[in-house]
C-alpha cells in the first residue's frame, strides 16, 4: 500500500491531530535554533489552508521521563507558532486535559496545542489507552514527525490504529522519505558513503547494510582505529574498545570489505586537551592518540568521492569540536558541497559540521532526524511511516 501525503487528499472541515517534531534547543527561556519548528510550518499551512476545523498539534521536547517539568514546557514553542501563524495557538494543560474536549467543542478554537507528551510515561511505553485518549481529538492523524518515526511511541506508531485509511504523512516526512529512498533503492552509482564517529557499535548495523550496497564506504573519526588495529597497524592510546575492535574483526573478514577506505595518516596528540601534531604515517606513535585524519586522508577520500554519483555522511571524521581536530570533518564538508553529485547527510554531528563549514546550501538533503535517518538506512523503513502505510 502506498503512502499518502496531506496533499493528495482532501482535509476540510476535518478534525485533525498531528504529531511534529517541535524537539528544539532552549537557553535562557528562549528557543536558541527554530529549524524544527520551521520545517513543520508547510504542513501546518497548508492544513489550515485547505480548511481543517480543528488542527490539534502534538510534540515532545527534551526528556522529561514521563514526569512534568517546567523547563521542557512546549509554551515557548507555542508562541513562536502563534507569531508565524498569525493564529491564536492554545496550550493545554495536559496531553489528556479533561477539558481539551469542550475547548474543540468551542467553534473559534482552530489550533491547539498539546503540552509536551513526554510529561507521560505512557506515552514513550506506547500505551493503549494514551493512544486512545489521542486518537479521541481527531476524525484524522497526520505524522510529519520524521525525527521521531524510527520510535514506536503512542504518538507516532500505537495512535495510527485508530485512523484506518485516515492516517497520512506531511511535507517533511514526505521529504526525507523520498531522498533516503534515492539512497536505499536503486542510488545512482558510483555510491560512496561516509561513515565517521565514536564507536562502530553505535552505527554496526548501518555499516553492515551500507558495505553491501555501496561502491567505496570510507571510514573516519575514532570508530577507523579498530579497523586499522585489527589489521595489525599501531593504534597507541586511539580510542578503540574491545567490543569494537572484534566487531572490526568481523567486518573485515567479509566480502565487501575491499570497499571500505581507511585513513592513512591522522592529526594526533598526546590528550584531548594536548597540542596537534601531524602524523604522516598510518601508524600512531606510542602514548599518542588520533583525533582527526590527517591531509593525505582528505586527499584520499575526495579521490573516493570525485566521481560519486551518490554520497551518504553520517559522523565526524575527527574530535572536531575542538579547532584543532576539525580540518578533516571541515575538509569533507566541503568536497561534498563541490561534488557534482545526489548527496544526503543522515543527521547529528555531520549536520553541525556542514552548517560550521557554510556549505549546507549546496547539499540535496540534509535529513533533520539522525538516528531515524540511520534505521530508514539500515531496515529500508520505520515503524511510525510503516503504520501510515498499512496500519496496525
Ligand atoms: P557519533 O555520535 O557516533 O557520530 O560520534 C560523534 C563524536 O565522536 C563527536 O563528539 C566527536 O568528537 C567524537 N570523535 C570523532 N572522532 C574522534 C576521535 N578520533 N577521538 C575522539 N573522539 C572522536
């Protein structure tokens, strides 16, 4: 069954709860980056264009543990949508208010608010009867929610039960699907993918999806040095656990494993706090740890890219919050932005890097959800955009 978006059917005069991803950062009671909020404003237009009767609008923000606390508050969130909107924006007291109902009974009331849902645990425990009470505020349930899709929440996977052929996803979902799908499908070749970061047991199953699928899988950041260990090169004081150092292990013994580029020289020192030497070699001298890779890598890498016809990053190539560890991540950003090709990066640190570099303009996609954009990666699909498409 086919995924159907909010503008391919016709919403007026319905009653319509949508979950958003409205997860932004908050500093001194103010909201110091609204991209989140920004990129939902196409869905919430055109819902009110097309004469929705109600829009009941639905968001967790931070972590709250299923407790109520005043700081993860959505009412800043509130405000900045009644100001872009041009629209009065109530907040409800509660996700459950007993008195939400009478106030969607009232016919001058357009859009509501929902308070944040993380104040409930049922709501993370995906818990029947929380969805039911959020089904109750709409005849209709649209998701545009894509950061949140990979979690099986009430909000954005147990709630779909309640809307057969009623459920459908907005203008962001509908976004990341179609340019990760580019990715997953049948990606243009060469495909090269870039894969850094911390550990490779956080990203072990992207990068076991990714080596079948790609043509070059380059590897940078902290999660190279088990690689190159367990291939007999000096990793000294690097970053690099047992656990992944056999994960390495096994990675390396497979097929596709030629595909995967490693660094062969590094930036290193002697601490995190320690002055940056150049290393030219692929071995680390001993005491020492590697925090970027060095001028030989980048050159190495964009040799790898600069035929590419399709290029997926996700993570770091080095400790690059601090100056020092961050010309190979800054380096990468670039290349990609001069590259003639269909290029994706998958969310978190990759995202602050190519904003840093001032190049995110020439990137086709950058998906706002990073730990969603790596499962739609891995498993070709989510739970939440799945419910869309057969319910559950
Ligand atoms: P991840 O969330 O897995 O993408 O990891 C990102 C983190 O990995 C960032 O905070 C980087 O500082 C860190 N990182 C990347 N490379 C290194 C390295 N060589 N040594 C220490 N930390 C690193």
């Amino acid at each position: 069954m086919a995924l159907k978006y909010v503008d391919e059917v016709s919403l007026q005069g319905k009653r319509v709860v949508a979950r958003f991803d409205f997860n932004v950062p908050i500093k001194n009671e103010k909201i110091t980056d609204t991209t989140r909020i920004d990129s939902a404003l196409p869905t919430i237009n055109h819902l009110l264009k097309e004469g929705v009767s109600k829009l009941i609008l639905m968001s967790h923000l931070g972590r709250p543990d299923g407790k109520r606390v005043a700081k993860y508050s959505l009412k800043l969130v509130g405000d900045y949508l009644a100001a872009k909107l041009n629209t009065e924006v109530i907040l409800t007291e509660s996700a459950t208010d007993g008195g939400i109902k009478q106030l969607l009974a009232l016919p001058k009331v357009k859009v509501v608010l929902l308070e944040n849902l993380r104040f409930h645990p049922e709501e993370e425990e995906n818990d029947p009867e929380f969805c039911k009470i959020l089904a109750s505020y709409g005849d209709v349930y649209v998701n545009d929610a894509f950061g949140t899709s990979h979690r099986k929440h009430a909000s954005t996977y147990g709630i779909v039960q309640y809307f057969k052929d009623r459920a459908y996803g907005g203008f962001l979902l509908k976004q990341e699907v179609q340019a990760l799908t580019k990715i997953t499908e049948t990606p243009t070749r060469p495909f090269v993918a870039i894969v850094g970061g911390a550990k490779i047991s956080d990203k072990i199953k992207t990068i076991e999806r990714l080596i079948v699928a790609v043509d070059h899988l380059l590897i940078g950041g902290a999660m190279a040095y088990p690689f190159l260990k367990a291939q007999g090169k000096k990793v000294a004081k690097s970053l690099c656990s047992d656990n992944d150092f056999e994960l390495a292990k096994k990675i390396l013994q497979q097929s596709s494993a030629p595909k995967m580029v490693l660094p062969i020289d590094h930036i290193v020192a002697d601490s995190p706090e320690g002055q940056a030497q150049s290393c030219t070699s692929i071995d680390i001298p001993e005491g020492m740890m590697g925090f970027d890779i060095g001028p030989k890598s980048v050159a190495l890498f964009k040799e790898k890219l600069a035929t590419a016809k399709t290029i997926f990053w996700n993570g770091p190539m080095g400790m690059f919050e601090t100056e020092a560890f961050s010309k190979g991540t800054m380096d990468i950003a670039r290349a990609l932005a001069d590259i003639k090709a269909f290029t994706l990066i998958g969310g978190g640190d990759s995202v602050s890097a190519i904003n840093k570099s001032g190049v995110a303009s020439k990137i086709s996609h950058i998906s706002t959800g990073g730990g969603a954009s790596l499962e739609f990666i891995e498993q070709g699909e989510l739970p939440g955009i799945q419910a869309l498409k057969f319910g559950l």
